[in-house]
C-alpha cells in the first residue's frame, strides 16, 4: 500500500478547516463581509422569497404580487446577478458538505480497519490528524445546525431563475436535490444521534485511543495538582529531549515523553469529552466513568468552533445519561442490593452532581491553574534569559508550557461572562451566577503577557533551536535510524508490492538514502555563512511523506516484520518513537515560527470582541499589577507574517484592527486621567510639593528655537539652573494616604500610571493587518502631548484674557518638573521630547490654526492666541483701554483701572514678563510675535507717509522758514492749520510707538535669554545675529534699568518706510520730524494732565520719544540703500526740536507740559550719534527760549 491514505487524510483534514470556517461565517447571519449586499437583501425579502419558491411552478415575472413585494422584487432584479455571484459560494458550501462528510467516514472507517493492528501508546501523534478529523465533523453538524440552509436555498433558486430566465431549467435531481437539502433535520436535538450513529463503525478505534493514550495522560496530568506533582514545569534537572534514548518501554511519566504530553493535554481533554459524547458506550465503562466525573467537574462549557460553544452537561444529560441509566438496568439482576442502589445513585446522579462541582470549583481551579502557569513560564523565561544556551534543550517545555497557557485562554474565554441556564426550580433556590464575576479574572491578561514574552526569547534564539534540531537529526539518522533501516531492509523477505509497484524493502532503502541526504545537510549549519536553517519545505514534505509510505508499508498484513512485531522486537529499540521524532523535529528546523505559533497562538480570541474588551478595560482599570500587562491584549490581535499559520483562514483582520486601536486609546487616556489625578491630588497645576525645589528661576537659559527645548539628559528644565529632583514629590497636607473619588491612594495611582506608562511606551509595533500596523507609543505620546496642551492652555488663559505671562512661565516650569519625574516609565519616549512635542503644538502656524478654526482640526493654537492678545489689545488697544507709554519703566500701560473693566497692561508689557513670555513659547513665538506687530507698525507708517504725501509742498516750505528761523513759531501755526488731519497723525504716531516699543522689549528679553547661553560656548555676539534673523533691532542690554539708546534701526521699520525703493519716497521720509512737531497743535493736547504715578502725560508723551527715536535711527538707513545724501540723526533731532518748541510756544498751554515734552524729546534725542554735542547744545537753547516764551 502507497501513501495515499495518509495524504487523503491530512487532505480532508484541510477541507474540514476550510468548512469550518465557511460554515462559521454563514452562520452568523451573513454578517461577514464576504455577502455584504446579500446580507441586506436576505433580510429584507425573506418572505418574498419564501413566497416565490413555494410557488415555483410559475415564472416569478409572471405572479401577481401585492404593491410591496413588487417593488421588492423590482429591487431585487436589479441587482440579481450580483446577488448570485455573492450566494453561489454559500449555495455550494451547503451542497458539497453531504459528499465530504460521506467521503471522510469512508475514509476514516478504512483507516480504522488499516490501523486496527497497531498499538498507539507510543506513537499517539499518528492519531493527531485521525482525531482531529472527526471532533472537526462533529463541529461541522453543530455549525450546520445554526445555518439558514432553507434562506440561502430559497434565495439562491430565486435569483438563478431571475437571471437565466428559463434558460437553464431546472432539472429534477438538482430540484430533488435542493429539496433534500432544504428537508435535512439538522435541528441541535437531532445532532448528536446522527452522529452517534454515523460514528459508530469507528468506535473500536476510539477506544483504542482512549485506553492507550488518553486514559493514561489524563490520569497523570490532569489538573493544577496533579501537575505540580508531577514537576514538569519546575526549574530541575534537564533532560534533552531532542538527544533522548528514549525507549517504547519508557514509562510516560519520564521527563522528555511528558513534556511531550503536556503539549498535548489539551488536545486530549477536547478528544476525551468528544469522544464519550459522540460514543456513549464508552462512559459506562469503570475507566470511562471516572474520567468523565473529572472532565465534567472541571468545565462547563465545550468549546464547537472558535466563539461558538455549548453546555457541555446539557450535551451529556440529553445523549450520555441514557447510556449509563441502560447500564444500571443491564446489571439489575448482578450483585448484592446495596451495590445496585449505588449503581443506581451513580448512573442517575452523575452528571448533576458533575454539573454542580464545576459550578462551584471550576472557576477557582482554572485560577489557580492559571496563576501556576504564569509564574512557571516567567521563572523559564528569566531563567533562558540568563542562561541562553539551554533554550533549545528547554524547548519541548516551554512548547508544554504555551499549549496549556493557550488552552487555560481559550478555556476562560469560552465560560467567562455566560449566564448559566437553570430551570425553575434552580432559579428560585439559587440565583447565583458563578461565571458572571462583574469584571476580567486578572490573571488573564497575566497568563497573556508571560506567553508573549516566553515566545519572544524563543524568537529571539531561533537559530540556535534550529541549529540543536539539526544537530540531534544528524546524531538520530546517523547513529540509529539510518543502520536501523538498512539492517531492516537486508533482513526481509517480502516481495509483495504495495499499489505503485514498491516492496518494503525498496520503501527502507528509499527512506535510508533520504536520510543520509539529511543528514548531509544538516552539516552545512557549521557553515557560518550559510543560513541558520538549511532545510526547505520540501525537504520536510519529502520526509513527512517517507515516514507515511513507511507507516503504511508496516501496516501492511504482508509486512515483515509487522507492526506488531516491530514494536515488541528488541533488534529496533524505539525506532518508531524515533522516527516520529525526526519528522518533529525537522519540522523545527524548517519553520521553528510556525510550530511555535501553533503552541502558542491566541488569534481565536478576536473572535469574543466583547469579551477582549472587558478584559482590556479591566486591565487598563486594574492596579499597577494588572495596568503593567495592558499590551498583552495586542498579542492575540497581533497578525503578523510569523503568526499566520498555512492554510488558516482569518476572517478577523477589521475586528482585530477595532480591538487593537480600541485598546490603544483606552489605554491612553486612562494613562492620562491617572496623570490628572495625580496633578490634582497634589494641587492644582503648581506641584507645590516641588516647587520648593524650583524658587530660584535662573537667567542662563539655554539658547533654543522653542522655548523648552533643552538638555533633558541633565535631567534640567528649561529656564531653570538646577537639575531637576529625582525624588518623586509627594503631594501636601498629607494627601498620600487620603484616597481619591474611586478609593484609590496617591500611592496607588502613581504605582498604576508607571506600569501603563511602561507598558505603553516598550510595546512593540502591532500589525493588524497586512497593510496596517499601530504603535502603541505613538498613541501614547498622541494622549500625553494634547493632556500637556489641555493643561497648558488652561493655565494660560485666565478668562478672556492671557494669563501673566510669569505666572504661565512657573505652571509650565512646574509641568515641566512633573513630567520629569516620569522619565522612566516612559523610557525612549522621553519626558523632554514630549514637553517640546507640546509646545510645538501649543506653537503651531498659523495655517494650522485656521484650519482648526474652520472645525477641521482642534481650536486655536495658544501661541496664536498669545500673539493676537499682544497685537490686538496691547499694541491695537481695541478695547479701548487708554494703553500709553511709560518709557523710563519700560512698558505699556493702561489709564482705564481693573475696578473701571480693564487690563492691567503692565503687567504683561514689562521687559520681565516678555523674558518669560520668550521663555515659554521660545524665539519661534518671539518672532511671530514680532511678526505680527508688523502688521498694525505698516497701518501707522503709512498712514504717515500718506499724510506727508498730501501736504508734501507745504512741509518743504515749513522745513526752509524752520531752517533759517528756528523759532518761527507763526509758520508753524500756519502749516498745523493747513493740516486737517492732525488727530489722525497723533493717532498713528502713538500706534506706531507702541508697536516699536514692544519689538525693542521683544528684543531685549531676547537678548537677555540668549546672551549667557551664548558667552558659555564662546559665542559672545551670536545672539546678535539670531536677533537679525527674527527681524528685530539689536540694543545694547544693560544690567540695571532703562533702555541704552545706542543700537540698530527696526529692520521692519526701514522695510516699511523704504516701499518700493523709490527715491521721492525716502526724500519724503525727511518731512518726518516737522509732522510729529505740528502734531501737538492737535486739540487732544489741550487736555493734557501730568500722571506723577505714570511719569508721563496723559496724552502719551512717550509716544513722541519712541518714535522720534526709531525714525532718526531708520532714516540714514533708508538714505544709504539708495545711496543718497545722508541726514543725521543729529539734523532730525534738530529740526524736530525747531518744529515742537515753535508750536508748543503758539499754544497757551501749562507751562508743566511744555516743559515735561521737552524733557522727554530731549531724553529722546540726547544720544551718542555723531553731532551729539551740538544736539545736546541747541537742546538747552530750546528749553530755555520755551521757558522765556512761555514765561512772556
């Protein structure tokens, strides 16, 4: 006999898997998305086409159909081809599975008469597939069960005879056909008696397999205890599996065969309740009957196909109990009257009384089976993580250890959250729900978390497995297979030929040259350059399919020797068990990720999307102990190229992608939360805890293109000359022990953020899909950056109004402090980075910032609010707020009072709170600061400019009369009274002031910033070209108080007043200084009052002395780009004096204000330009000739 039986049987194993998985899917109600459309119109016309069916001897065209079912129809006409094409595969699925289920019992059934000679108690890995294939049929009848086969027939009859249109008849078998399929009973009462029935030709084969292979495991390895006991798990002595000389005779508790069984444990418990349910006869015998008492007293719930279950004791009490109550009546008339009331107590009572033992203990078992596994795996871990040579030796139990971890999941999965079905009578007495605990065991996500790592030091050490597997497959062919084979092969005398024409010993000889040729392979791994694995999956499939040729081969009745005798002849110790072995273990060598996905793949979770939510949010909610293992719920959802195992289907990729981003968000913004709590639960935003590590602000910033860009190694904060405390400060008046809203200490929240933050920040990238992959970090920086710009922009605006900018400056310096103090569970993350990733945000253009405005984005970035509050309020004074300047104190100021609905505007203008304004939002926000004071800066300008314009003929002639008679007072009147605009005029001067004003003060907290920073690196005047490309004049910084007045133009000023580069523009700039002296003849000066508190005149004196100063400094400017004679300062300053002093001596004003003007013009214009001296001079002339004037 050929391989063919085995090839047919790992065939129709792969169509099981397939059916499966099609028949999960319809199912479901058509609610996958491979019938989208069909889904709606199935739904929405169901009766129609049960209608339409039940009358099929008419043409549907042709039936008289009420108004609804016509446009019913009319709709489903439409798109009927389409409709066909999405329901032929469900069609087909439900009429290929009768000849597939017919086909696999004949071939199971063959298999059983093929195998009936051979013993399995060594060898149960031969009966994997056997096994599989019938639980799998089994799982097909119930799925079948839950299918609307009557919908989707009718459905599809009703769209072929729309579309072909009597084309294509119907003919009578595919009706017959159609209809037997419609009439099959596969209603779940009638499930399990035709399969009983179709099961039983196989039954003796069955109970082989319980006798020799389950029985004996399950009695040794069955449960928490008995697993303990056995100490498998325990970190003891090694025994190699892959080296082992192990023996058939060897008792299968030995080391190496039981982490074998560990592996399998699982996968026996699901054949065992398989098994006695789909054979009853074999529950009541004395082996069968206690392990179904240890089965059922230990589950609930039997797991049918991935979230699909069903009560296992319901199952038992409807097809099991009357098997064993037939029993009882059977063995009456034997043994004493008392044996027979037990007989009787134990048949009838057996499953209710398994029923309530798992009902009380199964959960608690589970746990503690559980919480074992976690810590063996976490001990196996650490211990190959220290000692990584023995990975490959502890390979066999850490595959044990994944498949039971897997199992307990999946076990969990199927019982958690179920609502026990109980009749009448049970819900009056007892109204318990024992499976409904309100929240996730956390031991779960525990269990999850230890896998993912187990599989990652396997991973990370798969050359070296690979390199171990070869080497003992070398050693296994060379020194016992190979010899073994050929002796065989020299020793037998069977001539007879299987169907392709092979004698056995032709098998042998074949077998024993393929695995010299392996065996030569596996040398090339002393090869450093050659790959870690030599082996191709050819090589596999060629040895998988020798070692099924050889199994068939000594299953022949004419084999010699024979099955039987093979394994008891002590000439071939263990050469079966060996042979299994090598195909395992070049299985290994060849896709060691595949047999280590299968062990410990936990994909089938996705399908309990409700349940993975649950446990994440009890997770994310739990303590720190639980928050640490949040991203184990990533590694069930996680789809990549190493967990896709060939052949499976994954129908899953959208709900794992939902899972995935769900928990990523939760994650997040629970993390976020905690940090709230924390910020609250130590007072308000300030951490005043650590603000007493943080009194002193330093001046020696570090120079930055955003303000909080700095040396975080350190760990410094920005605007700070101390490192930060490392100490976690504790929050104040003894908050750590007063709990929060949800009970929960200071403690205890800080302990829970660390290990999400942690757990968050060292997840591994996620793919959920071949095309999508999500980075939980990214996620949680995402959360941590907007909760810094939430409490940011919080503290910055303090109702309609900016916060002071200091005040703003020490929230973020505290912010700052706080995230400092999370450095470590955030790891590559950074706590710094984040903080700037912040301000960026809070920074963001202006382009950004409208479209946040339009509502696609989020609302106006800070900064932008900043700038517009500066720009608006203080240099605009759109709130009308009198804002004047105070020049010798270096600030704006407002004559409305906070009482009268005002601003304090000196408060935000002086020169310290622009340094922390520079220092919060950097030289970015400085120069879109300066920036924007442009704007309102070119309003003024040129309004002067179009004033000069108008009445440039007539300035001309003041400015020759003021030339050759300085005190010309009456020219002076009569050029103001030609000017009908001179309101306007003092308007934009005092505009124009406070925008200059506020870009020299821009600047010098600029400077102040930069210029430590800038002498440490031995970069003295670096600051001085970083002040020319943010656009601003550079000024000399004093220590003390008060502006130097030797320093450079306003760039932007000279831009402004330059235009177009036209020379009669910069020749009209000339006329400046006689249009801010007429500009007191204006009306507002006769109501001037002197300020003491301000130091200046109500009608903003100072607004002449800053401009008068910025307009001499720009002129020689604006003259030397077009190489035109030069004006100096000292000119204008004279023929401004000349202007002002002949149109205050006009007026009969106070001789106070007089005097105070020329004060400050003289304040203004005394500085150390060329002429200074003669300035200086004529200035004292003209205070003197006011006086005598005014005195006159």
């Amino acid at each position: 006999m050929s391989a063919q039986y085995g090839e047919s049987l790992q065939e129709a194993l792969q169509q099981s898997e397939a059916f499966l998985a099609s028949l999960h899917d319809l199912s479901h109600g058509f609610s996958k998305e491979r019938q989208p459309c069909l889904q709606v119109y199935v739904a929405t016309y169901h009766e129609l086409a049960a209608r339409l069916v039940r009358r099929s001897s008419e043409h549907p065209a042709s039936l008289n159909l009420a108004m609804t079912e016509q446009t019913a129809y009319e709709v489903v006409c439409t798109r009927a081809e389409q409709m066909l094409l999405e329901a032929s595969p469900s069609y087909r699925l439900l009429q290929d599975y009768p000849a597939f289920q017919q086909k696999t019992m004949v071939l199971l059934a063959r298999l059983h008469q093929l195998w009936a000679p051979f013993s399995l108690e060594y060898t149960h890995h031969l009966m994997r597939p056997y096994m599989t294939l019938l639980c799998n049929l089994a799982r097909l009848q119930f799925l079948m069960a839950s299918v609307p086969r009557q919908l989707v027939i009718q459905m599809y009859s009703l769209l072929h005879s729309i579309v072909h249109q009597g084309q294509a008849p119907l003919l009578e078998d595919q009706a017959a056909n159609r209809i037997a399929l419609m009439n099959c009973d596969c209603s779940p009462e009638r499930v399990m008696p035709s399969l009983q029935t179709l099961m039983r030709p196989i039954e003796p084969r069955v109970t082989q397999v319980l006798n020799q292979i389950l029985y004996p495991v399950l009695r040794l390895y069955h449960g928490v205890d008995s697993l303990k006991d056995s100490r498998l798990l325990e970190l003891g002595p090694i025994t190699e599996h892959f080296s082992s000389k192990a023996s058939p005779e060897q008792n299968a508790s030995s080391t190496a065969e039981g982490w074998q069984m560990l592996a399998w444990l699982p996968l026996f418990e699901t054949w065992a309740l398989w098994c006695l349910l789909l054979f009853p006869g074999l529950a009541t015998q004395a082996e069968g009957t206690s392990l179904l008492q240890k089965l059922l007293g230990n589950s609930m719930r039997l797991q049918i196909y991935r979230e699909r279950s069903e009560w296992v004791h319901h199952l038992y009490e409807l097809h099991v109990k009357p098997a064993l109550v037939l029993t009882f009546h059977a063995s009456r008339a034997v043994g004493p009257s008392e044996d027979r009331e037990a007989l009787s107590h134990s048949a009838k009572d057996l499953i209710e009384s398994s029923r309530r033992v798992a009902l009380a203990n199964c959960m608690e078992n589970h746990q503690l089976m559980r919480l074992y596994l976690q810590q063996r795996l976490e001990d196996l871990v650490n211990f190959c993580a220290i000692e990584p040579s023995r990975v490959a030796a502890l390979l066999q139990q850490l595959l044990g250890a994944l498949e039971l971890a897997r199992g307990e999941i999946t076990w969990y999965f199927c019982h958690f959250d179920e609502i026990v079905p109980k009749n009448p009578v049970q819900a009056l007495v007892d109204t318990s729900q024992p499976l409904r605990s309100g929240s996730m065991d956390l031991s779960v996500p525990g269990l999850i978390a230890a896998m993912q790592r187990t599989r990652s030091i396997c991973l990370q050490f798969r050359s070296a497995v690979a390199a171990f597997a070869a080497d003992s497959i070398r050693q296994a062919v060379d020194q016992d297979l190979s010899p073994a084979l050929m002796r065989m092969a020299s020793q037998t005398a069977n001539t007879e030929t299987d169907e392709d024409g092979l004698t056995f010993g032709h098998i042998l000889r074949r077998m024993s040259k393929g695995l010299t040729s392996i065996s030569r392979h596996t040398l090339q791994l002393q090869d450093p350059e050659q790959k870690p694995c030599p082996f191709l999956p050819e090589d596999l499939r060629k040895l998988q399919s020798g070692w099924m040729m050889f199994i068939a081969a000594i299953f022949s009745s004419h084999a010699t020797p024979s099955a039987a005798e093979l394994e008891d002849s002590g000439s071939y110790p263990g050469l079966l068990c060996a042979f299994a072995q090598l195909v395992d273990l070049a299985e290994v060598a060849v896709s060691f990720p595949i047999v280590l996905q299968r062990a410990s793949s936990l994909k089938e979770l996705v399908f309990w999307p409700g349940k993975m939510l649950a446990g994440m949010k009890a997770t994310i909610k739990g303590p720190s102990t639980a928050a640490a293992n949040a991203c184990a719920w990533l590694y069930p959802i996680a789809d990549s190229d190493d967990n896709v195992l060939p052949g499976q289907h994954d129908s899953c990729s959208p709900t794992s992608i939902r899972l995935a981003e769900s928990l990523v968000r939760q994650a997040s913004q629970h993390a976020v939360h905690l940090l709230a709590k924390i910020l609250k639960m130590q007072g308000s935003l300030g951490l005043q805890a650590a603000a007493a590590h943080l009194q002193t602000v330093g001046e020696d910033a570090p120079a930055h293109s955003m303000g909080l860009r700095a040396a975080w190694s350190a760990p410094r904060l920005p605007m700070l000359s101390q490192p930060v405390p490392q100490s976690w400060p504790m929050p104040i008046s003894g908050q750590e022990s007063r709990p929060d809203a949800e009970g929960v200490s200071f403690e205890g929240n800080l302990q829970s953020v660390h290990a999400l933050l942690r757990s968050l920040s060292t997840a591994a990238p996620v793919r959920v899909s071949p095309v999508q992959t999500i980075l939980p970090a990214e996620h949680l920086a995402a959360a941590i950056i907007a909760f810094l710009c939430g409490q940011i922009q919080q503290s910055a605006v303090a109702g309609e109004d900016l916060q002071i900018p200091s005040l703003l400056r020490r929230d973020v310096v505290h912010l700052s402090a706080f995230m400092i103090q999370l450095q470590a569970p955030l790891g590559n993350l950074g706590a710094g980075t984040l903080m700037k990733d912040a301000m960026m945000s809070l920074c963001a253009s202006e382009a950004v910032a409208t479209t946040a405005a339009q509502g696609t984005g989020t609302n106006q970035s800070l900064l932008s609010f900043v700038v517009a509050w500066y720009t608006d309020v203080a240099a605009r004074d759109v709130r009308n707020l009198g804002v004047s300047i105070a020049t010798s104190k270096q600030r704006l100021y407002s004559s409305l009072s906070v009482k009268e609905g005002g601003v304090d505007i000196a408060q935000y203008t002086n020169i310290t709170e622009l340094e922390a304004l520079v220092a919060v939002f950097g030289l970015d926000g400085a120069r879109l600061l300066a920036a924007s004071l442009e704007e309102p800066l070119k309003e003024a300008v040129w309004g002067l400019h179009d004033v000069m314009t108008a009445h440039e003929p007539m300035l001309a002639h003041l400015q020759m009369q003021l030339q050759a008679y300085p005190g010309d007072w009456a020219a002076c009147a009569q050029a103001a009274e030609g000017l009908s605009d001179l309101d306007a005029v003092l308007s934009s001067l005092k505009l124009a002031a406070r925008c200059l004003l506020l870009r020299e003060l821009l600047s010098l907290a600029c400077q102040k910033l930069m210029q430590p920073a800038c002498e440490r690196k031995g970069l003295p005047s670096a600051w001085d070209h970083s002040l020319q490309a943010l656009g601003l004049p550079v000024f000399l910084c004093s220590r003390g108080s008060g502006l130097q007045a030797e320093g450079t133009a306003d760039p932007a000023l000279c831009h402004m007043m330059t235009g177009k580069g036209r020379k009669e523009t910069i020749e009209r700039w000339s006329y400046w200084p006689l249009l801010m002296g007429l500009a007191f003849w204006s009306p507002m000066w006769s109501s001037a009052t002197y300020v003491p508190a301000h130091d200046n005149l109500s009608n903003n004196m100072g607004c002449f002395s800053i401009c008068a100063r910025a307009f001499a400094a720009a002129l020689p400017v604006l003259q030397q780009t077009l190489s035109l004679p030069q004006v100096a300062p000292a000119a204008s300053a004279k023929l401004l004096l000349a202007c002002a002093e002949a149109s205050m001596s006009g007026r009969q004003d106070h001789v106070a204000g007089k005097l105070l003007a020329l004060n400050d013009l003289t304040a203004a214009l005394s500085c150390t330009w060329p002429g200074h001296a003669s300035s200086a001079a004529y200035l004292q002339v003209c205070h003197l000739q006011a006086c005598l004037c005014t005195a006159a």
